[in-house]
C-alpha cells in the first residue's frame, strides 16, 4: 500500500511528500539546507544534537526536523534568528564536550563539525572542556577511538548494534553517559569500520599507517609497490571534489607515481584470480554436495565475525584468500623473480576501502615464504591525505595505465567493489565451466541491488544454484540463523560487512549513504560493461600466470589459499 502524499510549506515554497516522511527527509529530497550532526539516513533519528531545529506554524517552541513527521499542510521555517541562536548555543554545548585537536585531525578541511561551528560563529572555548582527560582506545590495528571527542549521540553504538557486533557500551561517568568499548568477553570489534562511517565528531578514525609509509617511500634501500582495490577506482575522486561514481583509476595510478611508487598495480587482477579459484572450489563443494553452502571470505571483518561468533560455520569459508593478499603474495614471488628483486627490499602497500584489511593484513597463515603479503594499508582517506601533503590534486593529473603484469583487469574483478559483485564474478565462471559453453549472457542482474538481503535462484540448463546475499552484518546473522534452521537453503552466500559493499566500507570518503553508495556501485558496472574481457577465466593475465607460474597445486594453495579457526577476544581494556 503505497503512502498518501501530503503537501507542505518549508521557507514559503511548496513541496509534495509522502505522509510517514520527516521534516528534514523531505527538506533534503528538495535541496533545502536544514543542518544537521546526529542524524545518519542509515540509523534511526535520535534528536540529540539538536541543530535541526525547525519553527511550525501554529506551534509552540522549536522542533527537531530529523524526528518530527511532516503532516499536510504545515508551514515550517528552517531559519530565523531564534533559530540560529538556539543552534549556536547547542553548537557551543557540544563543544563543550569536544578536544579539539583541529590541526591534527583526520577530518581536517572534511569536518561538518567544524564547517557548522564556522558558519555560526561558535566561540569553541565558552565552555571548559569537560573530556580532557577520557582516555583514547585503539581496536586491533584497525580502528582508533579519542573518547575526548565524542558527543555522545550514540550513532556508533546502534551501528555496532545493527551489526549484532555490539562492541560499545554506555557506562555513567561523573553524572555523565560516557561510550567505552565492552568488556564483555563474548563481544569484539570486528574492525568493519561501520562506527567511523556514521560518527559525525571524528572521534573514531582508522589507525594511520600514513607515516609509515611515507618512511617506506624515503628509504632509497626500499622498493615500493603500490595496489588499488576495486572500489577506490569510483571513490577517490570524491576526495578532491568530483562527482560520486567517476572512475579515477588512471589519475590515481598518475598520482601514486608522483610520491614515489615504484610500480602501481591493480587489485582488480588478482580479484579474477580469487574468482577463478573460488569458481572452481564452489564446483567442486556443489558437485559432490560437501561443505555447502559456501561462503565468500574476501571481506575480513565478515570472517573475523564467523571466527568470532559463529565458529561452527569456519568450514563453510572458502579457503580462497582476498584479492589484495593473492596479489601481495604474487608480487613478493612471481613479480619478484621475473624483475630480478629481492622480496625482501618490496614493501607492498594496498590502498583499500576498508578499515579490517589492516587487520587482515596482520593474520601468520597468510605469510608467504616468511613474508607478509601485504606491509601497509592505507584507505581511501588516508591515500587523499597522502596525495594532499604532495600537493597532487587528482583532477589535475594525466591519464596513465597500470604497470606490467597486474594492469588488465576483466570486468568481473571490477565488480567486485559492489554488494553482489563477488557472486557475479563468481557465477559468470563457475556457471560457464558447469554448463561446459560460451553463456548467451553474462550478467547476473538479479543479484546486484543495495537491498540489505537478497535471494536469487540461478537456472541454467541442467544447473541450478540458491543463492544468499547480504551487506552489513546484523543481515549476515539474519542468514546464518536461517542456515541453521535449513542447511540446504542456499548453495552460495556471499557477506560483505559494509552496506553498499566495498563501495560502503569504513575507510572510504565521508559522507556516505545509500544514494551515495548507489553511484558508487553503478561506476563499477559501468566500466564493467565496457570492458572487452569480462569473465576471469578468459584473461589473458590470468592465463599467463596459471602456465608460467601456478603450474602445480601447492603453489596455488601457497599464493591463493588458506585456513581459518577459532577466535578469541582480542581487544581488552
């Protein structure tokens, strides 16, 4: 039953809506400036920072927009000097319970926070600091956390909660609600980043590995190497003010030569190498009826979640590795041997969506002969950062490919960077080998969309597959606990911890949203449609590797496998 529409007034111009809708939902939909901190159109409204205050005609008081649902025929007005005295002093309270710490900030120039201060003219020291001395908290190698700066709106808390995570608690701190992470030993961060994403004070930000490798990048003795994920190629751009969804691929591998790498390569290679060996271990499990259904594992937080809190499903994980650890790995062997350099003196450095692939990176049963594949992760934050302090603006720089071997991805391992684009790739293999022909087409549409769950059945001929999806992980444990009711519900499932996918993850550029995360998403597929090669395991790339170098099976399972166990908790306070 669709909802009835509903006609309003905001600053004197009308507006159609849908009754059910907010007052800032519909100003927004319109283009009408209503600020804002707490609110996340991913989370409920909590009304807590109070700065979307609104007048109604023929009401007392002020109303907070992001909780008030509009009704027919309100005459509402955004702006008024009361209305912006009220937003100042609230400003000016919240403040008071923020460091700053402006200078040195992650946020920096990006700050909402900051920006709204300004256009206020909030004096940011009316009020004493009353966080001076809260402590800062670091999750794993992945996730820092400066309590000093939260303003207790509690959007990380109900992220972590929407992602049955649960790693924040409220405690009473001094007649004060303070948020600490949990003591609970049956909960642990997973390191998804979600809680940045929808933290609107910078108080929680990824664990910066800038540093590092900018000491990697002066040190003459190194050999620095380069690797951008999927999903950077339409999310960079943002950082430098371009549209969502532009693909920057060739401007970003310009830019990463400008600081010094030494090659720049392409995730999106090895992610058809993933595809191919994850092809072939689905047939292999759907062919003999064994360890079904079987699940994605190229997301970390999403196996650090199963290793954490559903051990029992561990052997339903695919032992194929990520793309970004195949490709470490293949640099420090195959790359090394063929260029003549010593794996020793590469320092390979992923620029990755996502805040848990610096914990991926960490994991011993990734090593590949006594080497991690992976040195540094930088996420897409952190790489803008990078490229600003070498004064490199991405818009101004040229065209340039990605060097010899890992430049030619197939549009299969771009796809990757979306919710269902790990299944995609998959299946256009793994359905052409099972039917034995060319496929007439090659799109799986009915497995891509930013739904938060999604089923598809795959009927091809005599080949029948069931097929799970979901993105974020409170939606994860939604699939799981309907796999322990029914085992044979699905043959394939695919998790990504972020919504939206890679495209969503907690390291890309903020904002972030579902309309966002949509073009995002929809950058990926287009380049995708214009690739010439689109199934992996028709890649001149992936050919080569498997007759030059994959020629037996323990250098596959050396590179591109791997083995999963139990976790205990590993962040205590």
């Amino acid at each position: 039953m669709e909802n009835k529409e509903i006609k309003i007034k905001i600053d004197g111009a009308e507006y159609l809506a849908n009754e059910g809708d907010t007052i800032l939902q519909i100003a927004r939909k319109n283009g009408v400036k209503i600020p804002s901190l707490c609110y996340h159109s991913d989370l409920e409204p909590k009304a807590s920072c109070r700065l979307c205050l609104v007048a109604i005609e023929g009401r007392k008081g002020f109303f907070t927009s992001c909780s008030t649902l509009a009704e027919d025929g309100m005459n509402i007005s955004t702006d008024s000097p009361e209305i912006r005295e009220l937003r100042k002093k609230n400003l000016e309270l919240l403040f008071a319970q923020h460091i700053e710490r402006c200078n040195s900030c992650v946020r920096g120039v990006n700050c909402r926070f900051l920006k709204l201060a300004k256009e206020y003219g909030v004096d940011l020291k009316k009020y004493d600091d009353r966080k001076i001395k809260y402590p800062n908290f670091q999750f794993g190698p992945s996730i820092f956390f400066n309590s000093s700066k939260c303003i207790d709106c509690r959007n990380c808390v109900e992220m972590c909660e929407k992602q049955a995570v649960n790693f924040f608690d409220l405690q009473s701190h001094n007649s004060f609600i303070e948020t600490t992470p949990t003591k609970d030993p049956k909960r642990d961060c997973v390191y998804c980043g979600q809680c940045i994403i929808h933290c609107p004070s910078g108080a929680l930000s990824e664990v910066d590995s800038v540093p590092d490798v900018e000491h990697a990048l002066a040190d003459k003795d190194k050999y620095v190497v380069f690797q951008i994920a999927p999903s950077i190629r339409t999310t960079l751009g943002e950082e430098f003010g371009m549209e969502y969804g532009v693909n920057v691929t060739k401007q970003t591998f310009a830019a990463l030569r400008r600081v010094g790498a030494a090659k720049v390569f392409d995730v999106s290679v090895a992610a058809d190498v993933t595809t191919v060996e994850e092809a072939n271990e689905l047939i292999e499990r759907v062919t003999s009826k064994k360890g079904l259904p079987m699940f994605t594992s190229c997301c970390p937080a999403w196996v650090k979640f199963v290793e954490f809190y559903y051990p029992e499903f561990i052997p339903n994980l695919t032992t194929v590795r990520s793309p970004q650890t195949i490709l470490g790995g293949l640099t420090k062997t195959y790359f090394a041997e063929k260029e003549k350099v010593d794996p020793k003196k590469i320092v390979v450095v992923s620029i990755m969506p996502c805040t848990a692939k610096k914990y991926e990176i960490t994991r011993k049963e990734f090593d590949v002969n006594g080497l991690k594949p992976i040195d540094y992760v930088l996420t897409t934050r952190e790489l803008a950062r990078l490229l600003k302090s070498h004064d490199i603006d991405l818009k101004e720089m040229p065209m340039e490919e990605g060097d010899i071997p890992w430049d030619s991805p197939t549009g299969a391992g771009i796809i990757y960077g979306a919710t269902g684009g790990v299944t995609e790739s998959a299946l256009r293999t793994a359905v052409h080998k099972l039917c034995g022909q060319k496929l007439e087409k090659i799109d799986f549409k009915q497995v891509r969309g930013m739904e938060e769950t999604r089923e598809a059945t795959i009927e091809i001929n005599d080949i029948r597959l069931k097929i799970g999806i979901a993105n974020g992980l409170g939606n994860a444990k939604k699939i799981l606990e309907e796999i322990k009711k029914d085992p044979s519900k699905y043959d394939y499932v695919e998790i990504m911890a972020c919504y939206g996918g890679c495209i969503g993850g907690g390291g890309q550029p903020l904002p972030t949203n579902k309309e966002i995360r949509q073009k995002r998403a929809q950058g990926l597929y287009n380049i995708d449609e214009t690739k010439e090669v689109r199934l992996a395991d028709e890649s001149g790339t992936v050919e080569k590797l498997y007759k030059e170098f994959f020629t037996d099976k323990n250098i596959i399972h050396k590179i591109c496998h791997t083995h999963y166990s139990q976790k205990k908790k590993e962040n205590k306070f």
